[in-house]
C-alpha cells in the first residue's frame, strides 16, 4: 500500500483536527503518518509498538516529513498490556488485531483507553481465514458482530483497498459506547 492508500482508509471517518490520539501496533509508521496528517499538527498521537527499532525508522520518517516530532509520542510497548495513556479521541489499529485469536477481549481492553465516544479506526484485511504472516484475520462482517460484544456501536465501514495479499483491505469507524 501507498501513503494515499493509508490516507483513504482513514480519510471517511472525518476525523477532527487536534485531540489526543494512538496507533495501537504502529509498526514503521505507515498509518501513524496517515493519522497525523488527517488530524493536524496539533494532535497528540502515541505510536505504540514491541519494535523499538520499527519505532525509531518511524521517527526518521515522521521527522523527513513535519520537520519535527512536536506531538508524537513512541511508546516501544506491547498495546495488549496496561499502558501509562490519557484518555484518547481515538485509536489505530492498522493490521495489529489479526494477531491476536480472542478478539473480543483485546477489544474491550483497548476500548479502555478512549474517551466516551471516542473511535477505534480498524484496518484490517477482509478474509476470516489466515495464514503463517496473517493468522487471525477478521473480516468486516465478522468485526461488525464483534464490536458491540466488545462495547462498542454498530461499526460503519470506511472504505476498501485492493490487495494482491489476501484480495483487499478495509477500514472501520467503532464509537465507545
């Protein structure tokens, strides 16, 4: 994927300028970039990820294109366990959830960071059957039955992307309810 496939992903939830955000799983960055630039410089955004070496690529990216880190925090930790975080307007998980085999529960925890209506932004690959690299994935139907057991609302697709890894992509707005 392109950056402007990260961006149209994320682009229809209609995100506000500003507010403090996360990407849960942030890897080298790739929606972390997408997320700041659809949310503005003054957006606090948490990049969260295990890979403290992926972190840093992230930060070299982030610098080469805002000039600065003004607002990014990188957290080199596990998302799945308790983290130090303000209450957030929102959350990316891009690509993190299918590794995971008990959704529901990483929901709910993840769902503990976000404000009162706040929003997890799901990016996922649409196919219920994985494999070695990908090996739970969730398709936008099964996440549509899984979020409200989480605690979330009825979750509204964003869009779709084509990919030649697993057929495509889809993008998922959740409110904390």
């Amino acid at each position: 994927m392109e950056h402007t496939d990260h961006l149209n992903l994320l682009r229809p939830a209609g995100l506000p300028q500003g507010g403090t955000w996360a990407d849960f799983g942030a890897g080298e960055g790739a929606f972390t970039l997408a997320l700041r630039e659809l949310t503005g410089p003054d957006a606090v955004i948490y990049a969260v990820d295990r890979d403290g070496a992926a972190l840093r690529r992230l930060k070299k990216d982030y610098i080469a294109r805002f000039s600065s880190t003004d607002n990014l925090i990188l957290l080199p930790n596990d998302f799945a366990r308790p983290l130090d975080l303000p209450p957030l307007d929102g959350i990316v998980m891009a690509n993190s959830l299918h590794y995971f085999r008990e959704k529901e529960g990483i929901l709910r925890h993840v769902r503990g960071f976000l404000k009162p209506n706040g929003v997890l932004l799901l990016v996922e690959y649409n196919v219920d059957e994985g494999n070695l690299w990908v090996p739970y994935p969730l398709s936008f139907e099964t996440f549509r039955t899984l979020a409200p057991q989480a605690g979330f609302g009825e979750p509204r697709l964003l869009a779709k992307v084509p990919s030649s890894f697993l057929n495509e992509f889809y993008s998922a707005a959740a409110y904390r309810e």
